[in-house]
C-alpha cells in the first residue's frame, strides 16, 4: 500500500478528498469532564501529594464505594495515586480502564513528555493486573460511534500524530487514515513500514499523511460551510 501525501495535491485535489467524508474523527482527552455529563462521581483528580514519609500511610483512608479506577493523562500522577490505585484494584470486582496507551509525545526544546500509556503501566506493575483500554486503539470507541451516531466507516476519516494508536483505531475500523508529522510518528518510520513484511507494521501505514493539520484548515473551512 501507497499512502497518498497532501501536501502535494492543488486545492481542488485536496477539496475532492475531504468532500468524500461525512465523519472527521481526532485525538481527545478530560474523562473527568465526561463523566461530570453522565453524573458519574469520581475522586483523585488533581494534585495528591505525600504529606508524610511514614510508609504506613496511615492518613490514606480508602473509600468504601470505589468501582472503577480510571487512568488517563495527569500531570500530578505520583506514588500515592499508584498506591491508592494498586488498593482498590486489589478488589478483583473494582474495573481497571485506561482511556489511551500513548506512552510519550514530543514537546519543544528537544523534550520527551510521559504520555497515558506510561502511567498506564505503573499501575499495571503495581496491581498486577490488566487495564481495559477504552480508548485508542480499541475498538470500543469504534462500536460506540457506530451504535449511538451509526457512522458509515466508508466515509469516516481517522486523523492523528501518532501510527500505533490513531491510525491503528482507524484501520482496525475500517476507516480511512491520515497520519500528520506533529507527534511521535515520522517519515522515516512510514518509509520503513512500507518495506516491512512484517503485518503488525504494515498495519501502521496511513491512507494519506500531510505536514500538519493546520494544511487542511482552508478546505475543513469550506466543508463547515457546506
């Protein structure tokens, strides 16, 4: 498979392809957020930080009415919410979801920032057990979409910066892909998927690939307006 590069398509070219998807899907995040809409109570968002170093933890009073413990992206995870997390996953009938396992992403002056994936595994480690993923690449996300807004995969488009998780959701949807060079994913890994024998690689190969996304913005414009 050839992806296509629309960076080197005219407008007129680039207008046709995005004329021809009714669903543009893209990466999110805010599971706190989410679950303020669907009046779920949750605790632990936020900064937690150690107030003693008595390894007893004694000041850790576990809540009684725990069903799940969900981990995504936060900036403030640290050892007590590892702790506080591998406590109440003890419980076999306590869920362990994680909404994503981006395990990094670029950030400026040459940086590596932990992405969910990172986290994600230090509870694994810690609790011994295995996280449902409800996010990318899983399917569910897929199976929702289609129950609740019955989207056509056929005229559904993936975006995302990231091959092993974006682009892996769409193809395991049957969606179209398209993969931009702002994350983790580069043109040198596509070159070497598209030479690989290996189907687990090749698997990562986009539908088209494109600079950024801000390249699409004049024709996603006109789309809205249409």
């Amino acid at each position: 498979m050839n992806p296509i590069n629309l960076n080197k398509l005219n407008n007129d070219e680039l207008s046709k392809i995005m004329d021809s998807f009714d669903y543009i899907l893209t990466d999110c995040d805010g599971i706190a957020k989410e679950l303020d809409k669907v009046g779920i109570a949750h605790v632990g968002l936020g900064k937690d930080p150690i107030t003693s170093d008595d390894l007893s933890f004694k000041y850790f009073k576990p809540e009684s009415d725990i069903g799940a413990v969900v981990v995504g992206f936060d900036l403030h995870f640290n050892y007590l919410k590892v702790l506080k997390a591998a406590t109440y996953l003890k419980n076999k009938d306590v869920e362990f979801i994680a909404t994503n396992t981006d395990e990094q992403f670029p950030g400026t002056n040459n940086i590596i920032i932990p992405g969910t994936g990172s986290l994600v595994r230090c509870v694994e480690t810690c609790s011994e057990r295995k996280p449902t993923v409800m996010g990318k690449p899983s399917t569910y996300v897929s199976e929702m979409l289609s129950k609740n807004y019955q989207i056509n995969p056929e005229r559904t488009l993936m975006i995302g910066d990231r091959a092993n998780t974006d682009i892996l959701l769409g193809k395991r949807c049957n969606y179209k892909t398209l993969l931009v060079w702002t994350g983790v994913s580069t043109v040198e890994h596509l070159e070497k998927w598209k030479k690989s024998s290996d189907p687990s690689e090749l698997e990562l190969v986009p539908t088209y690939y494109i600079n950024s996304i801000a390249d699409l913005l004049p024709c996603l414009k006109k789309k809205l307006k249409s």
